[in-house]
C-alpha cells in the first residue's frame, strides 16, 4: 500500500516536472534545423575564390546567365523527392524547403524524367535542396549588362561592378538567424533583382527603396523608425552595419561614400534584371584589422570609438578626433569606449572570434596558430514569418507575400 502510494506520489512529480518544463527545451538548434544538409558554401564550387579584386571572374560570374523556376515572382517551388506529384516534398520545414521563383538559380542536375528535372537550389536556411521540379519550370535568363552586385555574408560589404570594374562598395547587414528563426539567414545564391517594391512598413521599422531579389528577401536602406516628434530614428540600425543584424534582407547604407553609394544610389541605377550574388562565409575567415589601423576618440570624455577622425556624429569644435591604434583600443581607457553607431569602425578582436566561431573556425591565438578545435560549430543559418502568407500549401507552388525584412 505504501509502496503504490510512492509510486503515484513519483509518476505525479515526474508529470508535474514535464508540464512545467519550457516548450523550448524540446524545439531544435540552429544546428540541428541545418544538419544533413549541404549549405550555400558549396553552391560556387569547392574550388571557388572569394577574391572581390578579381574583376574578370566577378565580372564572369556577374554576366553568366541562371535557370530559374518560371513561376511568379511571390511563387516558391517545392522539390521532390522523385519524378512525379505523387512523391513527397523534400523538406517542409516553416519557411523551409522551397526556391523563389523567377529570380532565384537553380542548378539542373539531370535530364528531364517524365516531364520532371532534378535540380538544386537554395531555400530561406541557406539548404540546398535537391529534388525534382517540373521540366517546363526551367528557364534561362541573361541579366544585364551594365552592372553587378556581389554580397559577401563574410565582410558584409555590397560590391558595385560596373562594366567590368569595380565601382565601389559600402557596408551592408544580412540576416542573423537563431534557433528559433534559422530561415533569418540570407541565403547565398545567384539571383535576378526582380522588382521595386518600394518602401515598406515591418513592425514599425521603414525600410526604404526596396529592391527584390529572393522572394521575401530585398536590398534596402538601413531602417528607421519614427520618434515622437516626427524625425527619424536610424541609429539603432545604422550602428549594425558591417555586421549581421537583419531577418534576412539585406540592409545598405543611407549615407553616401565618397562615390556616391547608398541605397538611394542602388534605387535610381539598379534596374530589374541586374545580376546578385550573395556569398557565403561559412568556412572562411574574416581576418582581423591591422594593428596600426588608425582609430579616433574624443579624449574630452568622449564614449565612442570612430573609424572617421571627421565622424558625422561629433560636433565639429572636436574635430578632427584623436587618433590611436587599432593595437591599444582593448588596453587602458580605450578599452571602455563603445563602437560609434554613425561611422561603424571595426570590431574588437573578441567580436571578430566570435564571428569566426559561428562560420565553424577557432579564433587564432597570439602566434597566428589555430587554437586547438573543439566541435564544428554549425553553420549560421531570411525573413520575418509574421509577414509572410501562405495560401495554398496543396501542390507545387505556394504563394507569399512582400518581403519580410
Ligand atoms: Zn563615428
């Protein structure tokens, strides 16, 4: 009798113990979302350079033409795992599984079967997905010729090329995915800028002069948001640039560079059609600045470290700004000043190892040696869900809204 009485007591402890736990602790990592999958590190090819200098190859790789999936622009095709509607859909994870239509490459992996084609292609995690679609979705488009834009996810830079050359480049943010977000990530590719949508309104942040090329995913201003007194707020936003911040699309400077380049610069020259490539960082290593880079503070108790000895953000009486090595600003009282929000210098060396920690690489230690590896980090995985619809999940082809940010 006493020993039931415990036993019930003990089941209903466990039982109390599982309803209380978090919903959470049973939902998957960003890892485990991207295990068994090739990502779009693989997409360009092993042997592939990351070599923004070489203008020939950009420049080639800028004016090949992609197949895409001739559905609508706000149409995403699901593979499958065979020839036929009658096999299942590769991947059906939220947001998951599926490739943008009309704008996103896919590469043809064999010859038609029935009316169907195997292919591969990126979704919202940054997966390759491999399965069939059909045949008669295929179509070869050549994209512009006047200029080019190449995204590297590793400098989170947005690269002009302009009949051949590199125009110019300036600081961008792509997406930050997490656990539970892993379709945060912009996926790397080859895409068709698709068309000007213009600004739109995502949880209170503007975001201005979008320009789609993924589906959800955009090219657009850095956001704002509105203060009480009507003028707009970018700080928030405009401190991340240079690093991953978005849901997904990417983020461009509103504040023009010596060349003229901002978002309002892409808006009245990128037409539809213009080529974008987005690459991949997992893998590679973002190096860290030179020691003698030179850095400015206001030593009349300023709190910000500048990349700009002119930054906009200071009032021009303490212009220009007090210069210092890139060596000392984790030494002394260098080491307090945070990072500008307005002229978004580089990071401290801690933040660039845990940027290369999340692409899977141990940070270097003094010598230049790799630190001793520990597990493979997973890789970091576009898209607001709360914007996008779906309205017909039944066969091939779902549709979605404008873009989440
Ligand atoms: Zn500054």
């Amino acid at each position: 009798m006493t020993r039931v009485l415990r036993t019930t007591a003990m089941v209903t402890v466990f039982v109390l113990i599982a309803l209380l736990l978090p919903v959470g602790a049973f939902a998957k990592t960003l890892e485990e979302w991207m295990a068994g999958y090739d990502t779009g590190a693989i997409w360009f090819g092993e042997d592939f350079h990351y070599d923004i200098t070489d203008e020939e190859a950009c420049w080639e790789l800028l004016m090949k033409p992609i197949t895409v999936l001739d559905v609508g622009q706000r149409e995403v095709v699901s593979p499958r795992t065979g020839p036929g509607n009658d096999y299942p859909k590769v991947n059906t994870d939220k947001l998951g599984g599926t490739i943008n239509g009309s704008s996103a490459a896919v590469h043809v992996l064999g010859d038609d079967e029935d009316g169907w084609t195997k292919i591969e292609g990126l979704d919202y995690y940054n997966r390759v997905i491999r399965g069939y679609v059909r045949t008669n979705l295929l179509k070869t488009v050549t994209p512009r010729e006047d200029y080019g834009i190449i995204i590297d996810k590793l400098t989170q830079q947005l690269y002009v090329f302009k009949e051949g050359k590199l125009w110019s480049s300036c600081a961008v943010s792509t997406g930050l995915p997490n656990d539970s977000q892993p379709y945060n990530e912009t996926a790397a590719g080859e895409y068709l800028m698709c068309s000007r949508m213009g600004d739109f309104d995502s949880e209170g942040m503007i975001c201005a002069m979008a320009l789609r090329f993924n589906g959800g995913d955009a090219i657009h201003q850095v956001p704002y948001t509105f203060l009480a007194d009507g003028t707009k707020r970018f700080s928030t936003w405009e401190s991340k640039l240079g690093q991953r911040a978005s849901h997904g699309c990417v983020r461009v400077a509103r504040i023009a560079n010596e060349d003229g380049l901002n978002m309002e610069w892409l808006w009245e020259n990128i037409k539809v059609n213009t080529k974008v490539v987005v690459w991949d960082d997992y893998g590679r290593r973002q190096p860290y600045p030179e020691d003698s880079l030179e850095l400015y503070y206001n030593p009349n108790r300023g709190s910000y470290y500048h990349g700009d000895a002119y930054c906009k953000s200071v009032k021009s009486r303490y212009t220009p700004l007090t210069g210092f090595p890139y060596s000392e600003l984790d030494t002394g009282d260098y080491a307090d000043l945070k990072r500008c929000t307005t002229c978004a210098p580089v990071l401290r060396k801690a933040e660039i190892d845990e940027l290369n920690r999340m692409r899977g690489l141990e940070p270097l230690v003094d010598d230049g040696v790799t630190a001793p590896t520990g597990e493979e980090g997973a890789p970091p995985s576009s898209l607001d869900t709360s914007l996008v619809h779906k309205s017909d999940e039944g066969d091939v082809i779902i549709v979605i809204t404008p873009a989440g940010e």
